[in-house]
C-alpha cells in the first residue's frame, strides 16, 4: 500500500507545538489468509521537499486482523517501530543532531474497501535525547529530548494483491 495522511505532532521542544503535519508511507503487505495480514511500514511525517522543520521517520512491521471478509473490510492491528526525529534549519533557528532512534508500537484501527483504506493509528515511543543548536550561533549545543508520539489518519492504495 502506498498513501499519504495527516498527523496531530506533539513536540515539548521549547515551547514549539505544530499541531499539524503531513506525511507519507509506503506498507508492502502479505496476505497470510483471508484474517491476517503482516507488513512491512516506512513512514515520514513532515516535510520532505523542503528538509526544514521538525520532522520524523519511521520503519517496523505490523499485522492487521480483519473482522470481515466482504468488499468493507474492518481490521485492528499492532505494529513495533523504529523512530527517529530530526529538527533542521529553519525550525526557528533551531537544529538537532546526534538523535537517538526510539523504539515504540502503534496501534491502529481501519478498513480497506476494495483497493483503498483508510487508517487511524496512534505512534507511542519514547523520546529520543539529541543535540540541540539554539539559534544564537555563539550558544553551544544543548541536550534535549525530541518526542516520536502522534496521531494520524491515513489514506492508502493497494497496488495488486487484493483478497486471498
């Protein structure tokens, strides 16, 4: 499945909260059975054409349960994740380094109809620690701690496969 979505970010950096990001994903799946469903995820909320702001990237795996087998097809699923932030030029001045990547889990709740789906899932990590350069260029490199947590709603299409 490939698609985009938006995401609700929470990040406790000095006061900064942008509330609303973009994202895109990339999810080759394989079909165990007509219930069960395993992946392989890569994600990246915020923005990638500019390569400024406070953004995250994300790889694991996850597994969907279907409750039906009709065209409206329900599921749940649980997925364990790599993430890693970075915050980059622009970020009002500010830019990380040296980010620690954080392993989290993501629950999720959706359907697929026919070839597209629509996904909600919440991304729970730790922080990751990293060094943050304050905007005044004569201030050393503090510690801090970057936040891997969000919400997000997704819309995907499946390219071939389909139903087992």
């Amino acid at each position: 499945m490939v698609g985009f979505g938006y995401t609700s970010v929470k990040s406790d950096y000095n006061s900064y909260n942008k509330q609303t990001q973009g994202l895109i994903f990339l999810e080759p799946a394989y079909r165990i059975n007509q219930k069960f469903l395993v992946a392989i995820r890569l994600e990246h909320v915020g923005s990638i054409l500019l390569n400024e702001g406070f953004s995250i990237s994300s790889y694991g795996i996850h597994s969907q349960y279907y409750f039906s087998n009709k065209n409206f097809r329900p599921f749940a699923g649980i997925g364990i994740s790599q993430y890693h932030p970075i915050v980059t030029e622009g970020f009002y001045g500010y830019n990380s380094r040296l980010e620690e990547t954080a392993l989290g889990f993501s629950p999720r709740l959706g359907f697929d109809y026919g070839h597209l789906s629509l996904v909600a899932e919440m991304n729970i990590a730790s922080a990751s620690k990293a060094k943050i350069s304050l905007p005044s260029s004569q201030t050393p490199a503090t510690d801090g701690s970057l936040s891997n947590n969000y919400f997000s709603i997704k819309i995907g299409f499946s390219i071939g496969g389909g139903r087992k």
